[in-house]
C-alpha cells in the first residue's frame, strides 16, 4: 500500500482514468469505484491523493485555469495602466493585440482540449460548475472599466450595466462554442479572428 500511495505515476494513472470517466459521464454521474478499478489502485490511493471526488475532478484543469487567468490578467493589467492609447488604436482599426491574446488563449486551451471541455460540459454539480458565470463577473469589471474610460474619450453617455453584461456573455460564449464545437486549433484561430472582429467592431459602434 505506501509503494502504492507514494507513487507519483499512481496520482497521474489515477488522474487520466478520472479524466475519461468524466468525460464520458460528466461529474454527477461519475464513479470512483469505476475510477479506481480502471487505474487498477484502491479507493485507499485515491483518498490518499485527493479529498474527494470534486478534489480530484477539479484537480484535472486547475493548472490550465491558472496559466490562462495569468494571461488574461497580464492583459488587463496592460489595459488599465494604457486604456486610452490602447483604445485609441482600436477605434483606428488596429486589434492586432487582441489577436495576439485570443490566439495565446487558443494554444493552451487547445493544448488541453479534454480539460477544458470538462469544465465547460461536465461539471455540473461540482464546485466548478458556476465557473463562467465567475468568470463573466471578472470581466464586467474590466468591461466596465474600459466602457468608461472611451465614454469619456469620445464624449458619450455611460453605457448600461446590462449592456456591459450582455457583452462580457458574448466574449464567453466566443470562447465556449469554438471550444466545444472546432475542434481543430488552426481552425479555431480562423474563427476566433472573425469573432473578435465582430465584437470588437460591435463595440466600436457603441461609441460612434
């Protein structure tokens, strides 16, 4: 039994047989017994490694969670020490910066595709299945914050708060369709470009 808790290899034969349970079976309906007996190790070794079974689910995309919120949080840093600059290059039509960062987002999501799609389509009852709903918060402070300052720019009125939501849910769900539905990552690039150009010149005409 401690040659087989204390194996690094167990933990992640543990995590890869977790992985396609919960892929095939989402997290409610998911089995830790099936989970063990596909890893060949004892419900021992899994409670060993992780509390419980939203531990162990959530343990498959943490990592993945953490780099992306990293970049974005890179970006909206740079936005808010230079939202007028960068703002101004937008309305001129220049989004090539925020090609870049769609297309950094794109790579690591589509590094761990199956991470992601947990997340998106398989988490519900687990404590990550209120995750874009989080996520869409953090961006209506950002969206917010931007709104604002080319309200004051252009000299117009303050947008609604709904509005602000309304498109903070349309950047989400650029990112949860491609996801799910391309599952080709130079595909996915040529949409995302499309996308972002419609929301951004959607945006664009906000203010004009």
């Amino acid at each position: 039994m401690k040659k087989e808790i204390d194996s690094a290899e167990t933990k992640q034969k543990l995590m890869r047989c977790a992985r396609q349970e919960f892929l095939e079976k989402g997290f409610m309906k998911a089995s830790l017994r099936n989970i063990c007996k596909n890893a060949e190790v004892t419900t021992g070794a899994l409670y060993f490694f992780f509390r419980d079974k939203d531990d162990l689910f959530c343990s498959l995309f943490q990592d993945i969670l953490q780099q992306i919120g990293s970049i974005i949080d890179e970006h909206y840093e740079h936005e808010a020490q230079s939202a007028v600059v960068d703002l101004e290059q937008l309305l001129n039509g220049s989004y090539e910066e925020e090609y870049i960062l769609t297309e950094r987002i794109i790579e690591l999501m589509y590094a761990r595709r199956d991470d992601v799609l947990l997340i998106l389509t398989k988490a519900q009852g687990s404590s990550a299945e209120n995750l874009p709903d989080t996520l869409i918060a953090q961006m209506d402070a950002h969206n917010r914050m931007l709104a604002d300052a080319v309200a004051h720019m252009v000299n117009k009125e303050r947008i609604s708060d709904d509005v602000i939501h309304w498109i903070s849910h349309s950047q989400m769900d650029m990112f949860i369709f491609m996801v799910v539905h391309i599952p080709e990552k130079e595909a996915a690039k040529v949409y995302a470009r499309s996308a972002m150009s419609y929301l951004i010149g959607g945006w664009i005409a906000i203010f004009k």
